[in-house]
C-alpha cells in the first residue's frame, strides 16, 4: 500500500515539530527516514500512527484519504508502529502481549488460536521467543521482534519503525534488517527512522532526511555519505580530535567487586581507574552497566568486593558518604533523578550550596547562577524552572549543578536526546575536568562516543564484564561483536 | 466453643466480610484501571445512610441497593472527572470526598437515626443449605452474601482471563501501550473507576440493610472500614482472589476479638475495637517491606544464603501496585 | 505542569473570577443539599454568619477555636512541604493532649508555679505529638507504608488511648464519663479574658507558630530541600540531600505543631481530657493547607474562615433541627470546588495557548 503524507503541520507550544512535510513511499520499499534528534522524525511517524494527531495536512492510504485519529483507526487501516521503546507490558506473559487488542474471539481470548499464529508467524521469520515468557526477561530485540509479529498478525501493511537498533545485538540487528527486506519483498510499506547514517545507507531503498521540523532533501543509492550529513546538520561537522590522556596514580579501585540484584549477578570485577581517565561501559541495556555504575556511586551497595578511593574504603558505606568523598553521579533520567521539577535554577544552585547558614543567601546564590548560565550558555534565566527549559539546557544545567573538586564523575549515557552540537560541548566540558585530574566513568549506547572518548572500555554482556579494552586500537565492529554475546 | 458456636460464629465472618469484599473488589476494579478512588470510607457512610433512607421510604430493598450503587458511581465519577480529565491529585480529591461524603451522611441522615427499616432477609438455598457444616456456613446466608461470593469469582475471572481484563490490566500497568492497541485509555478507566466506584457503592447499604441493619448516625460504626478496604486492597495485590481472603482474615479478627472477649476481662473493650487498625499497618508492613531501600542495603551486606532466603520470603509476601498507577496518561 | 507564576502575571483577574465561581459553587452545593434536608437555606446560612460573627462573645469562640486549627495547619504545611500526606495529625493532636494532661496531672498538687506548670505542658505535648508522629515517620521511611494508611490506623489506635485513660486510668471518681477527666483546678488554666473563653496567650501561641512556619518554608536552607523533597525525593537523594532524615523531620515538625495545638485544646479550653479532644482540627487544617495550595501566607485567614463555620453551625442543631456536619459539608464543598475550578481553569489555559506541556 502506498503512502502518502501532504502539507503535515505539527507545533508543540512555540516548537514546530513538524513544518508542512509532504512525502511520497511506494509500496514495497523500506523508506529511510534521517534526521538527528528533535528533527522531528518520531512527530511525523506518531502522527502517521495516530498516536498523536497533526494540526492540519492529510494522509493518503492507497488512493484514498483516510482519517486516523487513534492508533485502533491506524491499526484498522493497516499502520502499524514499532516505537522507540517497544510499548509492551513488561509483567504479563509474550502470548497476552501478542493477544491484548486483536479482535478475535469473543469476551474470552482464543489463546489456541493466537498461539498456533504466533508459533507460525515465528517460524516464517525464524524468531524464537518463548511464549510464557514474561517480557520483562526479554531482550529489547526480542521485545521488537514481539512487536513485529504482533503487528503482522493485527495485518499492517505499513510497518513504522523508530530508531529500531537502540539497545539491540549487532546479531540482533542483522535478523532485524534480514525480516524487514523480506517484509518489503512481500509488498509491506516500511518506513525505517533513524539518526544513524550507516544503517540508512545499508537498508533503504530511498532516504528523507528531516532538519528543525522539515523536509530537507531526498536521497537515492548510490548514496553519498557528506551529502547527507549536509543535509542533516546544514554543514559538515568535524568530530573533537581524540585526546589520549596520560595514565597515572590510581584515583579508584576495585577489588574483586560483586554485585547482585534480581535479575543480574556480577562477580568478580578488579579495575584500577586513574586521574584524568575516560572509562566507557559498552552493553545492551539491561547488561549490567547499570547496576555497575550504580554501585560505583554508593546508591547500590556491592554484595562483595572492595570499592577504594584513593586508599580509603567506601565499600558498605552510605550514598553520602560517597558523595562527601568526592564521587558524583550524573543519572540519564535527568527530570525524575537529576533534576527536581518545580524548582527554579536558582533554587537548584540554592539546594547545592556549599556553605549553607540557617537562612537562605539570596545575593550569592543570584550571583552563582547568574555566573553559571553564562559560563555553560544555559538558555534561561535564574528564575526559570528547571522543566521549562530544552532538554540540552537541562543537561548543560546538570553539569553546570556539579561540585568542583570531583575524584570521580559517574555519567549516565551524557550526550542521549541531543543534538550533535550539543554533545560535543558537552564533552568539551567533560573533558575539562579530566585535565584537572577527575575520572570519568560513563555509559553510552553509542559506541562511536564510547570509542570517541573513552580511554578504556569495559564491556557488559548478561551481566559478565569483559577486561579493560584499550579504546584507540579497537574498531566499532569489534565492540559490537563483543556486545552482542560474540567472541566472549 | 462448642462446634455449633463455631460454626455459627464463622458464619457469621462469611456474612460480615460480604460488603468489605464489594468495597475491595470494586477499588481492585478501580486501581487496575489506574485511579486510586480514596474516597471510600466516605461513600460507605453516604451509600449506608442513602441505601437505608431510599429503602425507608420506598420499602424497596432493590431501590435501596440501586442508590447506593448510583450514588457510589457518581462519587467515583467526581474522582474520575477530577483527576483524568482535569489532572489533579487523586489523593487530594479523594481525601475531601471522603471527608464530604462522611459528614453529608451524618447531615442528611439526621431525620432517619434509628428508624428501623427492611431488612435483606436469610435464604437458604435449598439442597444446598442441606449439606451438613458446608450448608448453614456458605448457603444459608442473605443474598448479599452469595452475591459476594460471584463477585470474587466473577471478579477475578474478568480480570486474568477475559479479553477485557486484559487490556484493564494493560492500562493501568501502561496506558500507552494500551493505547496502541486501540484502546480508548481514559474512556476505559472512567468506566472501571465509576464500576468500581459503584460496588463500593453496595457496600453501604449491605451494611444498613443487613448487616447492621438501620442508620445510627456517628454511632454506626462504619467509620473507618473503607480505609480498611483500600489497605485490603493492596494486601490483596490488586487480585480479587487474595483480596477477599484479606477480607475474610479481617472478619475473622473482629468476631475473635468479640468472642473471646469474656476470656480476656481485663483488656478494655476499646482495644479489641481498633485492634483491625494495627493489624492493617503491620500488614501493609509485611506487603511493602520487600520495597524499602534500607532492605537492600542490609542484604547486600549478608552471607550469600542468608540473603537469598530473606529475599525469597520478602518477595513472597510483597505485592506491587500497577506501575502507573495514579499517573495520568497523556499520549504526548 | 502549568505555569502558577506565569498565570497569575498575565490574568491576575480571571484568577480572581475562578475564584469567585469555586465559592459560588460550593455555595450552590451546599444550598442543594440543604433543600434535600428540606431546610431553609438563608435561614441556615443567617444562622451560621450569626453564631459565629454575631457578637464579641461568639467572635471569642471563633478565635478559640482559631488557634488549635491554625496550629495543625501550620504543621501540615511542613509535611505537605515534604510531599507528605499527614493523615496522622489528629491522632498527633490526641497524643499531644494526653502528654499535657499526664503532665498537669503529675504537678496539680506539687505547688509548681502556674506558668512553669504550662510550659511544661506544652512542652510534653510538643513531644507527645512528635512521637507519634516518628512512629508514621518510621514506617514510611524504614516500613514503605504509606502514611495514609498508617496515619490513619494511628489515629484510631490514638481515639482508643483516649478512651482507655478516660474510662480506666484516668477515670473520674466513681465511674468514667463521656465528659472526659476531673476538670483541672482554674489556677491551672491559661489566662482568659475574663467571661470568655479567649487566651490571649494561646493566640500569641498560635500566630507565632504560623510565622515560624512561614519564615521556616520561605527563607531558609531547610524550607527549600524539604521542598526539594517533596517533588523529587529521588532527585533529592541523588543531588545529596538526606531524604530520610527530612521527612523525619518534616513528620516530627508536624508532631510538635499538633502537639501543641492538643496542648491549648487541654490548657485553654477544655482544662482536661475529653474523648474528642482534637475537635477534627486536624482534618480540618489538612482542608485548609489544600484550599490555600500549601502557601502559609494564606493559612491563617483561610483556617479564621473555617473556624467560623464550625462554630456558626452549633446552634443550627438547636434552631433549626439540622445536624451540625453542614460545616464540614461546605468545607469540603468548598475545597473540592476549588480543586475542580483550579482543574478547568488549567485547562482552559492549555488549550488557550495549545501548548499541552505547559
């Protein structure tokens, strides 16, 4: 079924998400949708998916005009939608995943009948899920792959996948692609979104690529790699020179670290980080990485092993302590751990004070915050609430809330959300405090930034960590083996 | 105790768990849907007082269970209006409302304190009743409380094996996802809140039309079993099955608590009555502990087997509510 | 979320007329509710604005009445602060008022001067109130139970102490009564103006408690990680700030207040224990600190109101037959009508500007 999208108008407040965007895909291709973060990408599919709706354009369906207000009018008309983060329900079994809202039987569900479908649709594609399964013990790429035959069996024609390879195998991500060209071989419209400018180039049939809410140009194979990062970021953007630092006295160390919580059991980790250095933890989410950098920050306590900092021992000891002694931790879910909604900046640079008298110093912490906007160019002012501003403010804002003086930075995947600018002053100003001898300890999912600014590497696979990789001499294919379960 | 009081004392703890079992499994209804309605408390007094004044007038026990359930739903419906459509606190608008609710009964049901009205009489089914020990405890009872024994099945049916439970479930563990599966998230829990709503609704007048028959103003003694039955409620983990047997373990304490009175003269009588209230917090203590971050910390720092058993017995008795609930669900 | 700031900047008077349509429906509610009653509603109402504003005497009534709920309020602005729902308080009140009278009790024979006698009272209840508020304190911080739950069950457990004294320990010779414990003798009651009911110190009591408060949340370190607690108390945690000792402390702080206010409830007005000592003041305040939207500025003219309507609707039982709960009918009338404009008025103003992130 062919796609069409005429004049699509979309804003958010002042924000204009999605600026009269028309677009044209055939049936049986796999369209490559390209464009950075808060292009307006996901806007555009969700409003296709009628998961939200457009202020004013059309969508045709075949030759007709179709109205989709819901995802049940979507799903009726055959589009369907994998987003970003599979929606799924994490307690309940693979087979109620792949039943709740199909049509089929009456007040009872046909669980047989479901169940014979989805073993076949299984077969048909070669995925293996184990239908009792709770999908909360699913990988991210078995959660997709779910999606995708539940999709199937819903009947979409349209398959809309958002940034399908975050978080996902690289073993898993060539089965994705492998379905998805099958897909199109049988007359399925695809519609592939994504900011990485490899996987486009190897999957689609034809690209678009989207800039501050609009369409800026089209491409066809062959493609050429420069054209397109024009088109995205309106210029060719260079990427920081690598800065290898110089290792020295040991800032953190641990010894024979053990961690253990309900689904994941990390034994035995011993490494040394020393002042100044990058340390990247590479793994698909829900590898463990998480729990380690958790850890690392007293948040978690370690059921055995030994966590040093510079000779004393922090193991057992309260989160506090861990922060007194000069450990600070950089959460990913910037307004539900980092930030406190409601508050004001200066309310933020208030709360962190660090020579606090009864009553509050008005002048000191206007002057503080004043000095910190300007120095970390946050757009707003003092009295701005923390979640009235962009997502790369509040970023920069975190950063900015950092105490001087830090043995060890602890960063939750820094730069995700943002735009390529933005992430590479933000590790400008990483990269700063490692002069000054600070460590740094960071999760990404992106492995150009893991191998970009790491000095080394650790790599996370179901909870087993690998030994320090040394990042200048490893390549991307190489770490994506690793994380993927290969080579072990 | 000989076995005939025994029997007719657990009887009786079937019978007096009737009404907190329509209070806990409507709120169950409720809360799977994503709305805490903590206005319970209040609609039991209001739903007491209305079912019994409905049931004075017209000498209609069906019309006086039918404005308790209508008057239970319109409450719930406030809740609803309030924090779906409107996006308040749940906890803020159902805190006043159990609190209005409380004094519009005392207020309006000032003209019917101590009027006696009908009563829900006993029926015993036949056959049934027949079956000796299994017959006077389960099927010779009123209505209500064969209605409460549907109710946990039916209830517990609906939610774990009908195709509407589980998109019930879906939504209240996540709306969005429900969403996408072409459900119309807040039109469903505007229905389970103001269904659930409505049960809690039946649970007053069980109470003034039969079980403790009549209004009596503040001496009642219905203040403070809607608190029960939302504790209930997440003892019972959000599952009408275990719900109702939190239900019954709390009918069963009170008539304890009553009976063996005589042999405890020296414990005043005050005690035995809010002993429910400190049962419920050690509960809730029991369900929730399996939570606390302090937990963790301590386990991590015990030998390995020690630590897997405590988590096995915590987990065990922990429940946890729909990851969403009380959030609003806006699909942008 | 919306913007509070923003809107009251840009519409200061549709603000005001939201206002005015809250009371006007919680006026039209109660006003349904009284014709249901088969009650006339202007004789009702007269009635009320009479015995409570009527005359001096019933304005000392108010203001009697004024002290102990402004107490509570001030306590529960801290825990509402600290995102608490402190359901507890009226057992906290009850608690603190047993403190003070075990106190008295223990010095009306020994001789102790009258104002050392009172400061102790109040200091027993201050810590009576804090206790029993550790105790819902402790089973959400170390317990995960929600203080709704435990606030509650402790407010019955505390009713039943009450009773238990009232009737066993503390009973009054002879047999116990409903009409609480041997009155305490008059040297051992806070100054009064003379024919009233009024303490003059009880109200200094009761404006410098809201003050503290209000300078406590405004303008110290305290006040704003408390507040950072209470909207984040993961973040809160992460950026360094002792969440558990906070709410601790926002718990205890709420205890002391509803300790004292059991206190004046024991020393100025009732001079003993009586099975409904706290009087509701403490559902009450909760009603109050939602009305104002926590801001202290606003508590001490917004609990005077409902002091007035509780002590207006006393006769109403007398006169005109009607129970005297049309008090706390209206009051929660007017709280959720408040919380229902404030939805619709939020509302409006997000498809107003189209911007649904506010």
């Amino acid at each position: 079924m062919d796609v069409e999208l005429r004049n699509i108008h979309k804003s958010f407040g002042a924000v204009h998400a999605n600026n009269g965007i028309s677009m044209v895909v055939p049936e049986g291709t796999i369209q490559g949708i390209l464009g950075e973060n808060g292009a307006g990408k996901s806007t555009l599919m969700k409003i296709l998916s009628g998961f939200i709706q457009c202020d004013s354009g059309e969508i045709v369906l075949g030759d007709r005009v179709v109205k989709i207000e819901t995802p049940a009018d979507a799903i009726r008309h055959g589009v369907g939608m994998l987003h970003q983060d599979p929606l799924d329900f994490p307690p309940m079994t693979v087979l109620d995943n792949f039943l709740i809202g199909h049509e089929s039987g009456g007040i009872i569900p046909d669980r047989r009948t479901a169940l014979k479908d989805f073993r076949q649709l299984s077969e048909e594609f070669g995925f293996s899920i184990d239908h009792e399964a709770y999908v909360d013990t699913l990988t991210v790429g078995e959660r997709q792959q779910l999606e995708i035959l539940r999709l199937l069996w819903l009947g979409a024609r349209v398959l809309i996948m958002d940034e399908p390879t975050t978080g996902i195998s690289a073993l898993q991500k060539e089965k994705l692609f492998a379905t998805l060209r099958k897909l199109a071989a049988q007359g399925m419209t695809v519609l592939f979104v994504s900011h990485k400018l490899e996987e486009v180039e190897e999957l689609c049939s034809c690209i678009l690529v989207m800039s501050k809410g609009k369409l800026v140009g089209t491409a066809c194979p062959p493609y050429v790699t420069d054209d397109l990062v024009r088109m995205m970021f309106g210029k060719v953007v260079a990427l920081d020179e690598r800065v290898q630092t110089r290792r020295s006295n040991c800032v953190l160390r641990l010894e024979g670290l053990a961690i253990e919580d309900n689904r994941l059991n990390i034994q035995n980790v011993n490494l040394e980080i020393n002042a100044g250095e990058v340390i990247g933890l590479a793994g698909m989410e829900g590898s463990g990485q998480r729990q380690f950098l958790r850890t690392l920050s007293g948040l978690m306590r370690p059921v055995g092993g030994k966590i040093v900092l510079l000779g004393e021992n922090l193991t057992g000891k309260n989160y506090r302590s861990f922060v007194n002694a000069g450990i600070s931790y950089v959460p990913a879910a910037r307004l539900e751990e980092g930030l406190i909604p409601g508050l004001t900046l200066a309310e933020h640079f208030a709360l962190l004070d660090r020579q606090q008298e009864f009553f509050i110093n008005r002048e000191r912490t206007e002057k503080t915050t004043r000095e910190q906007i300007g120095h970390f160019f946050i757009k707003g002012t003092t009295e701005s609430r923390i979640e009235e501003l962009s997502g790369g403010n509040q970023q920069r804002a975190l950063l900015a809330l950092m105490r001087e003086e830090l043995k060890v930075v602890l960063v939750e995947h820094p730069t995700r959300g943002l735009d390529i600018e933005s992430a590479i002053w933000i590790w400008s100003k990483l990269k700063e405090r490692c002069k000054q001898g600070t460590s740094i300890v960071f999760i990404s999912s992106d492995l150009e930034e893991i191998l970009q600014y790491s000095d080394r590497v650790l790599v996370f696979f179901g909870g087993k960590v690998s030994e320090p990789i040394d990042a200048a001499t490893t390549g991307v294919d190489q770490l994506g083996q690793l994380i993927g379960g290969k080579g072990w | 105790m000989d076995s005939a009081v025994l029997l007719t004392g657990l009887a009786l703890v079937l019978a007096t768990a009737a009404p907190v079992i329509f209070a806990t499994v409507g709120e169950t209804f409720s809360e799977r849907a994503g709305v805490t309605n903590l206005s319970v408390n209040g609609t039991i007094l209001l739903t007491a007082m209305s079912g019994f004044a409905a049931a004075y007038t017209t000498g209609s026990l069906l019309l006086g269970f039918l404005a308790g359930a209508l008057i239970g739903a319109l409450v719930a419906g406030i809740v609803a209006f309030a924090s779906i459509t409107l996006k308040q606190s749940q906890v803020a608008v159902g805190f006043v409302l159990t609190l209005m609710c409380r004094d519009l009964a005392y207020f309006l049901g000032n003209p019917f304190m101590g009027e006696s009205g009908p009563r829900v009489p006993s029926m015993p089914i036949p056959l049934l009743s027949d079956i000796p020990v299994l017959g006077p405890l389960f099927f010779s009872q009123t209505p209500t409380v064969y209605a409460s024994y549907l109710l946990i099945i039916l209830g517990f049916l609906w939610i774990f094996k009908t195709r509407p439970g589980l998109m019930l479930q879906g939504v209240g563990e996540r709306p969005a996802a429900a969403y996408v599966r072409g459900a119309n998230v807040n039109r469903l829990r505007y229905f389970y809140t103001m269904l659930g709503g409505a049960m809690v609704g039946l649970a007053g007048p069980m109470y003034s039309l039969s079980e403790k028959a009549g209004w009596k103003g503040t001496l009642s003694g219905l203040d403070g079993i809607g608190w029960i039955a939302l504790a209930i409620t997440i003892f019972g983990g959000w599952n009408p099955l275990r719900a109702a047997l939190g239900a019954y373990l709390f009918a069963l304490l009170q008539w304890l608590g009553v009976a063996l009175q005589p042999l405890m003269p020296n414990v005043p009588s005050q005690v035995l009555q809010v002993a429910p209230f400190p049962l419920m917090i050690l509960t809730l203590l029991l369900v929730n502990l399996g939570n606390a971050e302090w937990v963790d910390r301590t386990l991590a720092g015990m030998p390995a087997n020690t630590r897997r058993l405590v988590t096995k017995v915590l987990r065990s008795a922990r429940t946890s509510p729909p990851a969403s609930l009380g959030v609003p669900f806006e699909n942008e | 979320m919306m913007k509070r700031s923003a809107f009251l900047k840009n519409t200061r008077g549709t603000g005001l007329l939201f206002g005015v349509l809250a009371v006007l429906l919680a006026l039209a509610f109660t006003t349904l509710v009284l014709l249901l009653a088969k009650a006339p509603p202007l004789e009702a109402y007269r009635n009320i604005l009479v015995g409570s504003l009527g005359s001096w005497g019933k304005i000392s009534d108010v203001v009697v009445a004024w002290i102990p709920l402004l107490l509570a309020t001030a306590g529960l602005l801290v825990t509402f602060t600290a995102g608490l729902w402190n359901i507890g308080v009226e057992g906290q009140i009850m608690i603190g008022a047993i403190f003070t009278t075990g106190v008295l009790r223990m010095l009306q024979d020994t001789g102790t001067p009258t104002g050392i006698v009172i400061v102790a009272g109040f200091l027993c209840g201050m810590i009576g109130g804090a206790l029993w508020a550790a105790l819902a304190g402790a089973l959400k911080i170390y317990g995960g139970v929600n203080e709704i739950f435990s606030g509650l069950g402790l407010n019955f457990v505390a009713t039943a102490v009450t009773l238990y004294l009232i009737f066993g320990p503390w009973k009054r010779p002879g047999v116990g009564s409903m009409s609480g414990t041997v009155p305490f003798p008059q040297d051992l009651w806070m100054p009064m103006v003379a024919g009233t009911r009024f303490s003059p110190w009880a109200l200094v009591v009761g404006l410098v408690g809201i003050a503290v408060i209000f300078v406590l949340l405004q303008g110290t370190y305290f006040g704003l990680k408390l507040k950072a607690v209470g909207k984040n108390p993961r973040a809160a945690f992460v950026i360094g700030i002792p969440t558990a000792r906070y709410t601790m402390a926002a718990f205890m702080i709420c205890g002391i207040f509803a300790g004292l206010a059991g206190g004046v409830q024991v020393m100025a007005v009732y001079h003993r224990l009586i099975p409904s000592i706290s009087s509701g003041y403490g559902f009450l305040g909760l009603m109050v600190a939602m009305l104002v939207n926590f801001q202290a500025a606003w508590a001490a003219p917004v609990a005077f109101f409902f002091a007035a309507l509780n002590i207006g609707s006393i006769q109403l039982p007398i006169v005109l037959k009607l129970d005297s709960t049309l008090s706390g009918v209206l009051q929660g009338a007017l709280v959720l009508s408040v919380i229902l404009v404030d939805g619709l008025r939020r509302r409006w103003m997000r498809k107003g500007t189209g911007d649904r992130h506010g």
